[in-house]
C-alpha cells in the first residue's frame, strides 16, 4: 500500500512564501515522476510543477519564476517553494506521484489560502 502524505499550506499575504512537503511511504520499487497540482473552486485540476526521477522540471507558465520544485529522492519527498503568492494562488493543492509497476497516485490536498 502507498501513501503521499502534504504539508506546509496555511494562510499567507501576497507576496509571502510557502513550503510545500509530500512524502511517499508503503511498498513500492521506485517514484519515476513527482508533481504538485492545485484546484480552485469551480476551476479545473491543473498541473502547476513536476520532477522526473532524473531531476528534469517542468512548470505552468502562471508559476514560472515564483515556483521551485525539487526532489529528495533517498526521503521520497517532493517540495514546492512557493514565493512571491498570488491571490489567484489559492486552492488546495494535491500531491502526485507516480510508481514504477505500481501506478499513480495522489494525496488527500492542503489548502493554500493567499489573502491580506
């Protein structure tokens, strides 16, 4: 069984930072990608940043140059430096990772909430 377990979100002012956590745990053999999704109200799911196993990134272009997404691959984490916020930053932001000969899978979200 594999879990992705989110931390870090919370209420900031624009212009304030984050730092968003997941940890994979549970059986697997290794995590070929890792991404950071988010979901405002009455907006689609959309990818925000991912890593492969490799270390390549990939961004939303509304992310490019406030977001940083890195890897621990020995603590099977995936973070998301989150700077300069947005108040269209806002949602919950979901955690994906796909294993090797297991499949995808997501994490249960964390609310981000940019507001003054």
């Amino acid at each position: 069984q594999v879990q992705l377990v989110e931390s870090g979100g919370g209420l900031v002012q624009p212009g304030g930072s984050l730092r968003l956590s997941c940890a994979a745990s549970g059986t697997f053999f290794s995590i070929s990608a890792m991404g950071w999704y988010r979901q405002a109200p009455g907006k689609q799911r959309e990818l925000v940043a991912s890593i492969i196993s490799g270390g390549s990134t990939n961004y939303a272009d509304s992310v490019k140059g406030r977001f940083t997404i890195s890897r621990d691959n020995a603590k099977n984490t995936v973070y998301l430096q989150m700077n300069s916020l947005k108040p269209e930053d806002t949602a919950v932001y979901y955690c994906n990772a796909i294993f090797r000969a297991v499949g995808a899978y997501w994490g249960h979200g964390t609310q981000v909430t940019v507001s003054s």
